[in-house]
C-alpha cells in the first residue's frame, strides 16, 4: 500500500511520541495502534482505504490516519459569533464515586435479614464521629473493594471511607472504629447477601416463596381458601383472591400462579413471570436481573450536568487557566499529563471539575468542515470551499458515501448521520464505551484558530500582512491562515515577529492533543468481565452503566486483568477510527475542537445484528431498525 503501511513510532510531534505511553501509576506500558500515512491515490477514497487497512488494525480497535500535506480543509466555523453549550464533568468521580445508593431496596433486604437471622424488625441507628452512618453506602462501598476480609487484609479501610463521607479525613484509630462497626452490623448481612444473590444466579429469582416454611404452605392451601362473611357463612374465594393470598404477584399478568417461573426485580422487589416479558426468557437470568422500568430509570444513576454556554474566546480563557494552574507555563511531557489525570480519576488529588463542549449537534451548532448549506467565510476561497464541501473526507459527506450501509437511511440521526462537534480542554474526558449499533466511528481533530480582535475587519488584516510581511508567514511555514498571524502582530508589535509566532500563533492556532485508549472488539466480553469485577457496587446500582458513558478504568487495570489495551495520540490534522464493538475512551490535553461521525461498510452487517440481540436485553431504544435497514439494502441496487 505504499505510503499506507502503517509506522511503528510516530516521528515528531510536540509532545514527542513513545512507541509505548507510561500508564498513570507508573508500573505499564500501554502500546500504541498503529499510524498510517496514505498517499494522494490511497487518500481519495476513505472506505476504500479503511477496508485496506482493516485486517491490520482492526485487532487494536483503533488507528490513526494522517492525511497527505495537501489535504488542509478550512474551519468553517465562524469564530467571532460561535457560542456552544458545556456539560460540567466531575472527573475524580468517573471511577472513584459511591454506588448510586438505593437506599429503599437496601432498607428492605437488610430489614428481612434482621427478621430473619436476628429477631428483630427494625435497625438501630449507627453513629460513627458523631453523626450517622449511612449503612447503605458503607456496604456499597466495602463491596467495591471485595467485601470485609479483603478491606481489612489490605488495609483498605481508609479508602471505603472516602465514598461513604467525600471530601473528609479519617485517622487511624477511625479507620479501625469503622471497621469495627462494619464487622458488628454488617458482616453478617455481607454473608447472607452473597449467599441470596449467588442462589438467584443459579436457580429461579423468587426470593420470597424459598424461604417459606411447610406449615405456612399447609395453612395457605387449606384454612384461607374459604373465608366467613358477615353472617357467619362460608364462602368461596375467587381465583383472583386466592391469587393475591400469595406472596408474589406477576406485575403483568396480576396473577401469583406458577411461582416457580417468577423472576424478582433485584432493585423494586417487584414479579414478573418469565413468559409475560418482552421477548419472553426460557431461562432464568444469571446474575442480577432488573424488570424494565429500573433498568431505564435515572433516578439517583450519575452523569453529567449541564454547564454554561460559552463563546470560543470564553473558553479559550477558562481552559489557558486551567492549564497553567495543573502545570504552570512550562511545557509538559504526555506521560506528565496522564499520570496527572488518572490520579484525578482514581480520587488521590481531591475535587476536579472541568467543562467539555460535547455532542454538540452540527447540524444546530455548525460543521468546521465546509457545507454547501452553509453560507461561505469571507477568508476562503471559493474554489477551497467548494473542494472540502464535496470531499469524501469530510464527515458530513462520509456515512453517504457509495459503499456505506447508512446510505439506505433517509432521516438525519444526530452523531449517527450527522456529525457531533467537541470544543475540550484539559482532563475532559469522553469515557470507556462502544459505538451506537457497533458502529465504526471516524473523528477528525481540526486545526483550532482563535481571533482575539473580532472588530478588525478583513481587509485590515490584509492591510497588516502588507505591512508586516515577514518572509515565514508570507511562506505560510506555520500552516495557518497568514492574516491571522497579523492579529498577534497586531496586538504586540514591541516584541519580535518571531517571539510572537512562537509564543502566540502556534500555541493557539494548533489545538491540543486528544489521548485515545482502545479495547478490541474481540476483546469486549472480557473489559465488560473486568470492569463488572471492578466496580460491582456501580453495576448493580445502574445494570446498563457501559450505555452511560459516564465512567473510566485506569488501562493498568484492563492490563492487569489480561486485557489488551492500545493507545492512539491524536494531534491537529489527523482523523482516527474506531472499529466495530471497540471500547473506547480517552481525554483531552487542553483547548481543541473535534468531529466524529458514524458509517457502516458491508462489514459492519454482523456487528450491527449483534448490537440489534443487545438493545433487546437491555431494554433500550435502537437507534435505528436493523432489521429495516438489511431490508432496504437488499433492494437498492446503488450499493456494493
């Protein structure tokens, strides 16, 4: 393929690349996905070449493609008026939160178990430093890190107590006072719940009829089947109250027959016969099983809140602070940077909040490739624009392209057909999951290009470039619009042309870095087994927590675990792809803007069926009909 083959290590850069990137503790290497330089010829056509390239990077999940020098799309985005909504991502709490606590259901089993095991109704009330202790969280939180034992074996105390009370500090001797208290009112319950929870993963989930006793059974079936009425007479008891004389009725049917194919809702408590859901289940469910109105609802589950609406020179200013207060004016290292973030991550630095521009709607928003919807910049050739319009690189053009599946879809599906915009700055983060549907996803990192004198007209800035017309910029050496330079100029004509190209021009013409991490698909079964092992109390609290896109893993730990994880460090100018059923998640190194959009090469097909099997056993909304789809591309004749 020329050109195409893929580079073991990528040549220069600022941040300099490794041919492995020292994960956050320190201890591993997470090694790169491959980088491929196509040629002008490999270059025209993106499905052609990816389908070139796949059996070779497919295995990593993710690749980086570098265009030829010659591809330079103009930002189409007019940066003077572009305003953007943010969401507010608390970063220490991607991994290092409490379990959505679900205090009524806890409540509820630990209640049965004081009946139960300790002939009591009602729990006393635990103060620990003062003020009460919230056993619910306490359970959760010694549950993440593998129960009791395992806490006081390593030692651990001190780290659950920072998801019971965030924020506060513990001694030694109320690490151990902790322990204690957890040991004497829930040690026992600790037992009782892996006991129920294992016996639900084996035989049918109904809870409540196993712990009946015979006598219970024998009054059940002989003296309340006939009831006195008022006179003293008996009478007989309809089907429907011999129903609700049961211990559990089916939500769907009303009816408490056949309890032995009665399933219980792990959250609400609530039954269901396994032939009146949708589908229905002919077996019973390993593991926890969660009726559908849990399983979709959003109380207490975690995500991001809506932040304030920002214009780019706004931003600029917010991210540039947060930069310099993690690392000052001095330069840093990649590996200084991710170390950084999964310390934040993992909860070892305190209180981290930043702002991401995320999933911003292009066709609301705007593209920062040329549209031929969009009215033309004053700054861009015509010629130009209409080129990048019509490329098949642009993402707007890409998920219609001869050969892509989504050509069949006739409706704008926001992110899926029409492309999402990301403006982020330092530590912001988009976390572990796969695409809608298994989809491939192509993301484009544009050149970021700030004006910091939106009243000067453009034909004053031409005037400036005449008048300063300094052999580098009139070279376009920085490979930027050479009148933007001017604004620099512009504004600090007392210092050097060169001072200012340094220290201005490139620093806020070139977004960031974007740091990617990716997981094969081949691999995805074992993340979902590692990331369940891992974080087990935010599973059970939010079952579908992968669909959230709310929640990080330090790579060491996939690694540790045996699963192979690839990283990918992508600079302005270079697209990435991900690949079918890929679990992807990553960062950004500071101020940038960002594209991605979906497509579906005939590949994808099998992948998108799978996708199809796994919405139904989660409950959730597709996307789109992949049974529609395969039959709309059977009968158009325009696809390959």
């Amino acid at each position: 393929m020329g050109k195409g083959r893929p580079r073991a290590v990528e040549r220069g850069g600022g941040l300099g690349q490794l041919t492995s990137v020292t994960s956050g503790n320190g201890s591993l290497n997470i090694p790169l996905a491959p980088v491929y330089y196509p040629s002008e010829e490999e270059f025209k056509d993106p499905l052609e070449f990816i389908y070139k390239i796949r059996a070779e990077a497919e295995p990593y999940g993710i690749c980086k493609i570098v265009p030829p020098k010659s591809w330079k799309p103009p930002f189409a985005l007019d940066l003077n008026s572009f305003t953007f909504p943010t969401k507010t991502q608390a970063i220490h709490q991607l991994q290092a939160r409490p379990a959505s606590c679900d205090s009524k259901t806890f409540e509820l089993e630990y209640v049965r178990f004081l009946e139960a095991h300790c002939g009591r109704k009602s729990r006393k009330k635990v103060i620990f430093e003062g003020e009460e202790l919230d056993l619910c969280k306490l359970f959760n939180a010694a549950k993440r890190f593998g129960g009791y034992d395992k806490v006081t074996k390593e030692k651990k105390w001190g780290e659950v107590f920072k998801f019971v009370r965030p924020g506060n500090k513990i001694s030694e001797c109320a690490k151990y006072v902790l322990g204690q208290l957890y040991r004497e009112h829930l040690y026992d319950y600790e037992e009782y719940y892996c006991k129920l929870h294992i016996g639900k993963s084996k035989g049918c989930k109904r809870g409540v009829h196993n712990g009946r006793k015979s006598d219970q059974k024998s009054d059940s079936s002989s003296s309340r089947k006939r009831r006195k009425n008022n006179s003293g007479e008996a009478v007989k008891v309809s089907s429907r109250e011999k129903d609700e004389e049961r211990d559990q009725i089916c939500i769907q049917c009303k009816s408490g027959l056949h309890g032995e194919v009665m399933l219980l809702c792990d959250r609400c408590n609530k039954g269901w016969h396994m032939y009146c859901l949708s589908p229905p289940l002919e077996s019973v469910p390993l593991g926890n099983w969660y009726c559908l109105e849990c399983l979709n609802s959003d109380k207490d589950s975690f995500g991001f809140v809506p932040g304030k609406r920002f214009s780019l020179e706004a931003f600029r200013k917010l991210a540039d602070r947060t930069k310099k207060k993690w690392f000052g004016t001095m330069s840093c290292s990649r590996v200084q940077i991710e170390k950084k973030f999964w310390e934040i991550v993992e909860g070892s630095l305190g209180e981290v909040e930043v702002m991401y521009g995320s999933d911003l709607d292009t066709s609301i928003y705007g593209s920062g490739f040329p549209s031929s919807n969009d009215e033309r910049l004053e700054s861009v050739d015509a010629d130009v624009w209409d080129e990048y319009c019509n490329s098949p690189w642009n993402l707007n053009n890409l998920p219609k392209l001869r050969g892509s599946m989504l050509r069949a879809v006739h409706h704008n599906i926001a992110g899926v057909m029409v492309p999402w915009l990301y403006i982020g700055m330092l530590f912001s983060a988009f976390c572990w999951h796969f695409e809608d549907h298994c989809f491939y996803s192509m993301n484009y990192h544009h050149w970021y290009v700030i004006s910091l004198f939106p009243y000067i007209s453009s034909m004053h800035l031409i005037k400036l470039l005449m008048m300063f017309s300094h052999p580098r910029l009139v070279s376009g050496d920085y490979g930027i619009p050479n009148f933007l330079c001017i604004y620099y100029l512009y504004r600090g004509a007392r210092d050097s042309v060169d001072t200012l190209v340094s220290n201005l021009v490139l620093k806020w013409s070139r977004g960031e870095p974007k740091c990617w991490y990716s997981v094969p698909g081949g691999e995805a079964s074992a993340f979902e087994k590692v990331m369940r092992s891992c974080l087990p109390d935010l599973f059970d609290a939010q079952p579908d927590l992968l669909f959230q896109l709310v929640t990080m893993l330090n790579p060491s730990v996939l690694q540790e675990n045996g699963v192979p994880v690839y990283s990918v460090l992508q600079e302005p100018g270079n697209f990435v792809i991900t690949f079918p059923r890929s679990y992807h998640g990553g960062f950004n190194f500071g101020l940038n803007c960002a594209e991605a959009v979906n497509f579906a090469p005939a590949d994808w097909l099998p992948h998108g069926g799978f996708a199809s099997e796994l919405y139904q056993l989660y409950h959730k909304p597709a996307v789109l009909s992949h049974e529609e789809l395969l039959c709309v591309v059977a009968k158009v004749q325009f696809l390959d």
